[in-house]
C-alpha cells in the first residue's frame, strides 16, 4: 500500500501532471468564457438578423404537442431534437478549436525562433551505407596516384 502511494505521488508532483492539471482549469475556464462569447455576444445580433430568432430556444418536438418553449417542453419530458442548442455548441467548438489553432501555431513559431524546434535540433541521419562506401571509393580513387604513360586528369 505504501508503495502505491509513493507511486501515486512521484506521479502527481510530476510535472506532466501538474502541467496537465493546469490545462485542464484553464481549458474549462476558457470554455466557459467562449459559451458566454456565442450566447450573450455573436448568437443575439445573428438571432435579430434572422428575424428575432433566439437560437438556444430552437427545436423540433417529437411529441405532437404543443409547447410555448424548449425549456417548457423539456419540463414537461417530451422528446425533443434541440437543434439550436447544438449549433450554438457547433460555434463554441469551432472558436476554440481556432483559439487552440493560433496558440499552438504561435508556440511553434516561438520555439523556431528560440531554437527550441525538435526538428531542427536533431542531428541528421547518418548517410546510407552505399553512399558512405561510394565516398570512400571516390576518396581513393582522388588519393591514387596516376601510372606512368597516363595523362592525370
């Protein structure tokens, strides 16, 4: 048991773990102030556009009934396709899968630009082994020197 939870806390203090624990703050942080930029923000103008439209009240009633709004219709437990719901969560994930693009887009240009790039900082691969045995030939052949009777070139 000691063991264990030895092992348990070589793994929390790693900071792997630590770093992804963070990540995972900030993430739902951000994914609460975007939910907030398509709701109170971008949804409304579109929704006026569109005729007063509010797009997270939208939806298909699978009942029959008739209900005066989703909430009313979820309230009263009919089956119900809340296809507005979906394209509000559509717009959140398409701001933050960007917002997530530009941050490691921008990551990948900083580390270029300190040198950090793995890519760049590993050592090229050793030449395959016909071409090291042809440089060798070429090295002997420029190393040998020429035979009476022939011209050197």
């Amino acid at each position: 048991m000691r063991a264990l939870l030895r092992e348990f806390r070589e793994f929390a203090v790693k900071g792997n773990a630590v770093d992804l624990a963070v990540g995972i703050i900030i993430g739902a942080a951000f994914g609460k102030i975007v939910a907030s930029l398509v709701d109170d923000v971008i949804m409304p103008p579109i929704g006026l556009i569109l005729g007063q439209v509010d797009f997270s009240d939208l939806y298909i009633d699978l009942s029959g009934q008739d209900f005066v709004s989703l909430a009313a219709a979820r309230a009263a437990g009919a089956p119900v396709i809340a296809y507005g719901s979906f394209i509000n969560t559509l717009i959140n994930f398409a701001i933050v899968a960007f917002a997530v693009f530009m941050l490691v887009k921008q990551i990948n240009r900083l580390k270029r630009v300190a040198g950090m790039d793995e890519e760049a900082a590993a050592p090229p691969p050793p030449p395959a082994e016909d071409v090291v045995l042809l440089a060798e030939i070429r090295d002997i052949l420029a190393n040998k020197p020429t035979l009476p009777g022939r011209p050197a070139e």
